[in-house]
C-alpha cells in the first residue's frame, strides 16, 4: 500500500520498515503513523528511505520515546532542516554525536533538535555542531579553578553554590533557558572577553556552540521553534514532489510496486511449472 500511495517502491518500504523494526518499533506502530511518517522524512530530504527509518529508529532510541512518536520526530527533522540550511543528513550526524549527552543532561528531543538547527542557521553543522553542543552539555559544571572563577564572575555560580545551569532538582534546564542564561550573562562584555571567557567554560571546541547560544539567546530559540513547527515532513515532501522530477520518482515507484504484486500472483503458477519441468528431467535421467 505504501509502495501505491508514495513515491517509493514496496521493496523500498520494506527496506524502511526493517530499519524501524531493527530500532524496537512495534508492528502496530509500523502500521499506524511510523512507516508512513519516515517515507514522508525519506521524500522530505531527498533520502533513501532506509536511512530516514534508521534516523527517526535513532532519535526514539537515545530519547526513549515511543513508536508514536516517529511521526513528530519525522516533522522536527523536517522543520529543522527547512527552517535552517542542514540537510536531513547534517541533522543525522550532529545527532549521533549529541544523542546521548543530551538526553542524559535532561535534555528532550524537541530541545536537542532546536539547537542543532540554531547552529545550522549560523553555519555550524553535522559532526561539529554535534561534537560542540556535546562537549558545551559536558562542561556545564565548572571542574577547573579557571572555570570556577569565570562561572562565579559571570554570577552563573551563585554564592550558595547554585549552578543556573541547573534547577532546584539538579537537572540541566532547557537549551533555550540555557542560552537565555549565557546571554544575559555575556550581554556587557566585549567580544574579546566574550570569546575568552566562554572559551575558559567551555573549551575551544564547545565554545562555538556557547557563543553561538549566547548570541541566539531565549528569542533565537523561540523563533526556531515557530519555524521548524511550520511545516511538516509530509508538507514538505509533498512540496519537493510537487514537479516532473518528482511525479516521474511516484511512476517509478507504483511500477515496481506493480512488478512486486504481478511477481506474487504468477510467481505460484511459474513454480508449479519449473517444478513440473523438474519433475520431467528427473523421470527421464535413466534414459539417458
């Protein structure tokens, strides 16, 4: 049925529907939202559809969300790379490298999906963006004296010893909080001591995403979101669809969806022949 309805073939769904499984997708979300919602990715970043399922299988597995849930993962993905200059695949990879940091700092995908999209907005992608947002989760809490001392100056370490980084509870607060906090902190120094003093923070990797969340601040992050939630995977590929190009890609596939249901209705009738034809040679061996 997707194979007739989309753009891909049923081998190519089938292809996509394996990768969910592989990712601890359930059969009955499969056949809800999940197989569809990673075609529309597959059709929305002009990817195969085996690396759209394994993307959206990737996410639910470091966030821990459900096969509900492909759907939305699908749409983020989606508006991040429209609301940015990322390709699907740039999302992909900043993903596998801040995944896991994220999601153990507290961090939800919908936080993590809008900063790797800032950083692509400034230029910043794939395994940078996510290897810097990684390391600046990483350095949250001061270790070294340098550290300390800038964190204190900068009144994110308060005198109680509170981390503004963090709430009450001990878990990180949001990524947009996060950057409000690195904004209003570096909003009165110069560029020079902005540079300087998030490098000493963070370090010289991660610095890129501090600044670049500094700069974004709060607003940044709410106007990503406004954007990103424009738009839908299925929106948006049926936008990229939407000429020769992509009505010739929906012949080729509801073709080989054809072949694919022609092959299982003849495929029984030419056994029973090749059998029968086996049959014959057997019975004729001792004569010659």
């Amino acid at each position: 049925q997707l194979g007739k309805d989309t753009s891909f073939s049923a081998s190519d769904a089938a292809k996509g529907i394996e990768e969910l499984v592989k990712g601890g997708v359930s059969i009955a979300d499969i056949m809800g939202r999940a197989a569809l919602a990673s075609l529309n990715l597959a059709a929305a970043g002009a990817i195969d559809l085996a690396s759209a399922a394994e993307i959206a299988a990737n996410a639910m597995s470091q966030f821990g969300l459900k096969g509900t849930d492909v759907a939305h993962v699908s749409d983020l993905i989606a508006g991040a790379a429209n609301a940015s200059s990322l390709s699907v695949m740039d999302f992909k990879i900043s993903l596998a490298q801040v995944g896991a940091v994220a999601n153990l700092a507290g961090q939800s995908f919908d936080d993590t999906a809008q900063a790797i999209a800032v950083m692509g907005a400034a230029g910043i992608k794939g395994s940078d963006a996510g290897t810097s947002l990684k390391t600046m989760l990483m350095n949250l809490t001061p270790a070294t004296d340098a550290q300390v001392a800038v964190f204190g100056k900068l009144g994110i370490t308060l005198k109680d010893g509170s981390n503004r980084f963090f709430d009450a509870t001990g878990k990180a607060r949001s990524m947009a909080e996060i950057a409000q906090i690195l904004n209003v902190a570096t909003e009165n120094l110069t560029e020079q001591e902005k540079l300087r003093n998030l490098e000493i923070m963070f370090g010289s990797d991660a610095m890129r995403a501090a600044a670049i969340m500094a700069k974004a601040g709060a607003e940044g992050f709410e106007t990503m979101a406004a954007s990103m939630s424009k738009v839908s995977a299925a929106s948006v590929a049926a936008e990229r669809l939407n000429n020769v190009k992509g009505s010739l890609e929906q012949l080729k596939g509801s073709l080989d969806t054809a072949a694919v249901m022609l092959g299982s209705v003849f495929l029984p009738i030419l056994k029973r022949l090749v059998d029968g034809l086996t049959g014959m040679v057997n019975a004729a061996m001792p004569w010659i």
